[in-house]
C-alpha cells in the first residue's frame, strides 16, 4: 500500500509549520520529521539501546529519557560520531517516515522535514515543495517567535543548504514573504494540482 507523497521543505523560520497546517485543514494528513526524529530515540527503542551502549547511561536524563542536548555536545566537534550516529538513525527515520507515510488515508500525505534535501529523504516523495524566504526575514521571524538572536539563526541558517541550491532542486516553491492571505492561496493552488496528480499516481493505490 502506498500514498503520493508530498516533500515539504525550507529553511528555519521559513514557514514550514505554518503551509502544512494549511494543508492540515484541508484534511491532508501530515508525517513531521522531527516527531520521528525523537520516536526512534524514546526510551525502550532499539535507539536508545545502540546510544546506550556507545555512551553509557550518562547520557540519558534523571527520567531515562535522552538528553539530547548532551548528545549534540558529542557529536558537534567530531565527525566520525556525527557519521556514526547518522549511520544509526537515517536508516531508521526513513524507514518510519514511509511506514506512517503509507499509513495515511488522505488523498496523499505531507512529509514535513526540515533537511529534506540535506539528507536525501527528497527520494522517498513523489514531489517536493519548498517554504521560501529571503534569510533577512528568517531572522527576523524566527528571532521574534522564539526570542533568540539574530546571530544564532544566522549560524542555523548557514549550517543548512544554501537558499540557490534548494530553489534548484525543489519541484515547487511556496513565495511565503507576504501575508497569511497569500500564503493560503498559494496552498490552495497546490492542493489542487496534487489532488490531480494523486488521482493519476499509479502509487496510489
Ligand atoms: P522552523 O524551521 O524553525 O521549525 P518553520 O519553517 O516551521 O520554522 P514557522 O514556525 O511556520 O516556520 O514560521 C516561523 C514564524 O513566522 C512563526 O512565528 C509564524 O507564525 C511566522 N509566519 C509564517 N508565515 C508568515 C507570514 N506569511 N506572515 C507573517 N508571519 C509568518
């Protein structure tokens, strides 16, 4: 059983959550990376299991959860335990992502990730959108909404693909620098073709 699947993608504070929302309302059913992000890393996975036997159970938090914060500290500076954690959790992200993916009942289904080209999770959908901002407005709406500096999205922003190589790759892109009416209607008009071309995937089935 498969869906047509939809990639949506942008920067930090491009609007992600914002258009998939929008999507949302119109009954299409949403898979967030970031969610499966942390499923496969809860306490009782085989995730965990793997990060407990690499670090110890010092990196796990007073309620047995894992702090992930610690984790990001050990693997910021080292690439070879980046390379080693990727290694350990794409695999099984991916493979999450499509099983829910394949789940959905709508009349396709919305793969919400944020490094969608940066890890490569763009092979698995049948289209990709991209949420786009100028990053003057990233700041901007990004430091607004979660009260940090413009300094810190900036370094966020240069860690991800540059804004040129996500506009040349994406299928569509979602314009998102004017108001919440014109967001809406660009969502509108997307809905529409990818109910068509839903309609016509062999995919679906
Ligand atoms: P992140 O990558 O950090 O998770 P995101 O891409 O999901 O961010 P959102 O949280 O949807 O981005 O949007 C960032 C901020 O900008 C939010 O506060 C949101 O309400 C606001 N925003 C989004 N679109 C618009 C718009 N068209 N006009 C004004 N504000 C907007």
């Amino acid at each position: 059983m498969s869906r047509f699947k939809i990639g949506l993608t942008g920067g930090i504070g491009s609007g992600k959550t914002t258009v998939a929302n929008l999507f949302a309302a119109k009954g299409i059913e949403l898979v967030d990376a970031d969610i499966i992000a942390r499923d496969v890393v809860a306490p009782g996975t085989p995730g965990l299991a793997a990060i407990l036997a690499r670090y110890g159970n010092a990196i796990l938090q007073s309620d047995g959860t894992l702090d992930r914060r610690l984790l990001r500290e050990h693997i910021f500076n080292d690439g070879s335990e980046r390379q080693w954690l990727n290694n350990l959790l794409h695999p099984m992200i991916r493979q999450q992502m499509l099983q829910q993916a394949n789940l959905a009942t709508s009349a396709y289904v919305i793969l919400v990730v944020p490094l969608l080209f940066e890890n490569g999770l763009d092979t698995l959908v049948d289209r990709t959108v991209l949420v786009d901002i100028p990053s003057a407005l990233q700041i901007t709406r990004t430091s607004q909404r979660d009260l940090v500096d413009a300094s810190q999205v900036q370094s966020i922003i240069n860690s991800q693909m540059h804004r040129e190589d996500k506009l040349n790759r994406a299928d569509y892109v979602i314009d998102n620098q004017g108001d919440l009416a014109q967001l809406e209607c660009q969502v509108m008009q997307l809905h529409k073709q990818f109910l068509e071309q839903a309609k016509l995937s062999p995919d679906n089935d």
